[in-house]
C-alpha cells in the first residue's frame, strides 16, 4: 500500500465544495468526513452514516477516515457523567466500523478546537488567510469567541468546536473546568483512552488525536499535545497500536521550536493520518496560515513529506488550512478551506512524492 491523498469535505449543504469539484483534483481518492450536524456526545446513528458514506463512494472516494468525533466536555473535565458519554463514543466506533471507517480523528483541546484572531487576513498578494495575532490572545476569551461567533452567525457556517449551543455557555464552562490542571486532563485523557481501547481493537479503528493548536496553554486552559515530549508521553501513557496521531504539521509548527519531521520519523508507525500546511512566523510570536510549497513558511514540508516516504507512510494525507484565492472571502468560502489553495497543495505534495518514487526508482537499478 501506498501514501492516500485525501480532501476534508464537510458534506453536502454545509460545504460550497462539491463532491464533482474534487473530483476533477488529481489524485484525491479519500473523502475526511464526519457528521457536523452532531453535538459532542451524541451517538452517530447508521442511517446518517449511511447516507454519508454512500454519497463519498458513488462519487469514486473511500471514507475510511473521519474527522472529527468531537468528545464531551464531561469526559474532557472527569464529571462523573463521563462514563456515560464514553459509552455514545462505543457506540459511535461500532457503528462507523460497520461502513468501513478505519481512523477517527479527535481533540482533547478544553474549550475552544482551535484559536485564530483573523480568519481573512491579507497575506500581501491579493489572498486571505487565518492569522494569529498573539497580543489579542490574552484573559478576555469572550472577545475572541464573539468575533468567531458573530461571523458563524451572520454567514450561516458554523465551526467544528464552535457549535453555538457551547459557546453559548462560555462562562459555564470556564467554571466547570477551572479546577482541571494540565495533569488531571492528562488523566481523564488516558481515563478516556483505556475505556474506548478494546472496543477499537474489536472494531480496528484506530483513534488518532490531533495536536493543540495552537501549541500552548491560552485563557488559562492546559494545553497536552504541543511538543515532542508530550506526544512521546501520550504514546507511551497507554501504548496500543490502536493509539495514534492525527500529526498536524500547522499545529505543531506554530511552535517553531518544535520539528515534525522528526516527529515522524520517530513515531511513523502510529501516525494513520496527517494534516500538511505550512506556517509563516513573525518575530513579535505571531503567524500566518501559508501556501503549501516549502519556501512560503517555516515549517519544512519537503523534509515532512520526505519523512513520511522515508518511513514507508501509507496512510491518508490531506492538505490542512490553505489561503483564500480569487474570488473567495467570507460569505462563500470556509476560513481555510477554500477550493484552490488547497487544491494547489495536493498538486505540491503530490509532485514532491512522485519525485522521491522516481528517485527511490533510479537507486534500486
């Protein structure tokens, strides 16, 4: 088996990008899917995975990987309802398992499923991008989350992480989670992770978590997954072949410190999933989403994608966050996940892979 290219498609009614239109990318052949009308512990019921799965495969795509099946609050903060939830989260694996779903991406992330202060920043050439401005990240989150919010709400897009029925209780949740430290997530993490392990195995699919992002601690709430020291201690903290990583170079890389290709190389064997995008770094800390070729940002995606071959990779990658081109801007077009940047990086990493093939080819004569 060999590396698979795969596209986030957020289904049809709730994405502007059509099944057709990614048809006519070349190389694409896995749809990253999920159902975006659930709420964080409710149960995936087989006729919505059905109807979902059945349009990705008449289209001429596999749906092996989903993202995301979001986790509870309760499980996330250790209420004792949590059990509860873990057993919607079974039923949930079982259920896509029967559909040939194979990876399940998640977070762990308390709060907020990622933190942007622009979603259409002008890069400088005429496009967009996510941005992060770190000066406005400080003690007031309902500034942020409001800005996210208002713009959900005026162009009818809601986010992954950002349902508003949550942020609707913002201080609630504050509340609820202020007396969790960074170890006691650690510990309703692997709590979560023991319980759900046999029913992986039972099932084989493997539960592949994505990094924090950004990688550290913001409004006060403990961040887990933002380094290579901290991804060696979730790996090792519950070693199962069914424990792995949703690798996202972006989110890692916010962090410039951090080096993914290492990463890769070091943990290969549980990585079934990655997120690819590139970061450009500011020196007042903050950063931009970038086009997908090496030399647009910092974060080395040629020695990412030659990690990955290096090792024998084949599971799914997909392009993350891309720049918003032409014609796209708010109204018609997901913050990062517009048609053609994205597109433009599959072509890029695509080309990137053909020629270490080639290069492979040329030493075995």
């Amino acid at each position: 088996m060999s590396m698979k290219m795969g596209w986030r498609w957020y289904g049809e009614g709730n994405d502007p990008i059509t099944l057709s239109d990614i048809k006519q990318i070349p190389g694409v052949e896995e749809i990253v899917w999920a159902l975006h009308s659930k709420m964080p512990g409710e149960i995936w019921e087989e006729a919505e995975i059905k109807e979902v799965v059945d349009q990705i495969h008449a289209a001429g795509f596999d749906a092996t990987v989903v993202e995301s099946v979001n986790v509870h609050d309760d499980i996330k903060i250790g209420l004792p309802t949590r059990d509860k939830y873990i057993e919607n989260y079974k039923q949930c694996i079982r259920n896509l398992s029967k559909f040939g779903v194979k990876t399940i991406c998640y977070n762990f992330m308390p709060i907020f499923d990622w933190t942007r202060t622009d979603l259409f920043h002008p890069v400088g050439d005429g496009s967009t991008a996510l941005f992060y401005q770190k000066d406005l990240i400080q003690d007031d989150y309902k500034g942020m989350a409001n800005y996210i919010l208002e713009f959900t709400e005026k162009y009818n897009m809601t986010f992954p992480g950002w349902e508003p029925e949550r942020m609707a209780k913002l201080d609630e949740l504050f509340k609820a989670y202020a007396p969790v430290t960074k170890e006691k997530l650690w510990d309703n993490l692997k709590y979560f992770l023991e319980a759900i392990m046999p029913t992986c195995r039972e099932c084989d699919i493997k539960m592949a978590i994505h990094q924090d992002d950004p990688p550290w601690d913001i409004f006060g709430l403990p961040r887990l997954l933002v380094d290579a020291e901290s991804i060696d201690r979730f790996l090792t903290m519950v070693d199962d072949p069914y424990n792995c990583l949703t690798l996202c170079s972006g989110s890692m890389n916010a962090n410039p410190n951090n080096n993914v290709a290492a990463i890769v190389r070091k943990h290969c064997d549980r990585i079934p999933f990655a997120h690819v995008r590139n970061i450009h770094h500011f020196e007042n800390g903050d950063f931009s989403e970038a086009a997908h070729r090496d030399c647009c940002g910092e974060t080395g995606i040629i020695e990412i994608l030659r990690a990955y071959h290096d090792c024998g990779f084949d599971g799914c990658i997909r392009p993350d966050h891309g720049r918003q081109l032409w014609e796209e801007g708010p109204g018609n077009c997901r913050p990062g996940y517009g048609k053609y940047d994205r597109a433009l990086g599959v072509q890029y990493m695509l080309g990137v892979w053909d020629l270490l093939d080639r290069l492979d080819e040329e030493k075995s004569k």
